[in-house]
C-alpha cells in the first residue's frame, strides 16, 4: 500500500530543496512525478522555489474550493499516471483536501509526499497541518537551527524587519514587507516578552 507522508519544519528547514531533491530522484531513474500546492500561498505563484536558488513550477496550483481528487484525476488523465504526488506548502490545504491526499495514496496507489509548517507564528496549528498529524502514515521533522545555535521549533514573523506576534494567520508580502525567521522557544519568549512589553508601555 502506498502511504501519505508529512515532512515538517521550522522556516528555513530546507522542505521545499528536499523536494525538489526528491522529484529529481525519481525522474533519474525514469518515474514520473507530479508537484502541487494550494493557491493561498501567492509567493512565488505556481513555482516552487528553494531558498538555495532552485526552483520549479508546479504541474497543479490548487484553489482553495478545489477537490485535489479532481485535479489530479483530470491531470493524469491529460498527462498519464504518475509515480509519486510531492505537496509543497501543505499547511494552507483545507482539511478536505488533506483528506483526499490520503484517499489518493491509499486508494490511488501513489505515494504522496507532503512539506509544509505545523504551527504558525503565533503557535497556532494551520488546518492542513493539522489533519495531516492525524492521518499520514509517516511523519519526520526537517530539522534547521536558531540564530542562537539551538534547535528551531517555532516562526517568528517579521513586518518591515520587527518581529510581530499578532496578526492574521497568513500574511504574504504587499505593502508591508514580510519575512519569516525561524526560532528556538527560549528565543521565541523572549521576543514575544520584550514585544508585549513595548506594546504595554506604548499604552500608558
């Protein structure tokens, strides 16, 4: 039986270069991949792009409203079947569309390898992360570093270079620009404190 797997990390864990490093493994040795995200995240559009430079457009830019069974249907059936699906960004997936990735790997027979966040920059689970942690049959942490040399857990998120802890969960660069930097807890704490502090004191 093929599997749905979820691979997760911090920001800047390398998710999007593992894979692209795996499409490039299975089209060596003669198998075909299909590479999809959801269209909520706008960066980069229909690109999936590696912060080492490399990057590919994806075969299907999913709307939100969109059945993922439909779209790979359709797609394969313009195309032909594929070897293995690869899900960039996964955790801006509806719960639904998580759903029919695990119905394609089990009932489709195709192994569907997933990457994306598991919690936002508020600490906050995302949907498709979240059902994910649920159903995929492996689940392995991308691992990456803080600018303090410890292990990274967590998001911080930064508008026009400060780092913020309010907001709405997804914030793509417009007007403001948007950065993501990855943290270890001890970190995070301390820059949510020294935030609310500033905002206290702003108050007064």
């Amino acid at each position: 039986m093929s599997k749905l797997y979820f691979r997760y990390g911090a920001m800047n864990c390398g998710k999007s270069t593992n894979l692209l490093q795996v499409a490039y493994n299975y089209e060596e040795r003669g198998m075909r991949v299909m590479i999809l995200k959801p269209m909520t995240d706008i960066k980069g559009a229909n690109t999936v792009v590696s912060r080492l430079g490399f990057s590919r457009e994806v075969d299907l830019w999913i709307p939100p409203e969109a059945s993922v069974i439909n779209e790979v249907e359709d797609w394969m059936e313009q195309n032909g079947r594929v070897d293995c699906i690869l899900a960039d960004e996964v955790q801006f997936f509806k719960k639904a569309q998580v759903d029919d990735l695990f119905e394609i790997a089990v009932k489709g027979e195709i192994p569907v390898i997933c990457y994306g966040l598991r919690t936002d920059f508020r600490m906050e689970g995302f949907e498709g992360s979240g059902r994910l942690l649920l159903l995929a049959h492996s689940i392995e942490e991308l691992k990456t570093i803080c600018t303090c040399g410890k292990k990274a857990l967590l998001n911080g998120r930064k508008i026009n270079g400060r780092f913020v802890f309010e907001g709405e969960q997804v914030a793509i660069d417009g007007l403001d620009q948007v950065e993501y930097q990855s943290l270890c807890p001890k970190c995070y704490f301390g820059l949510r404190d020294a935030y609310e502090h500033q905002r206290s004191e702003a108050s007064l």
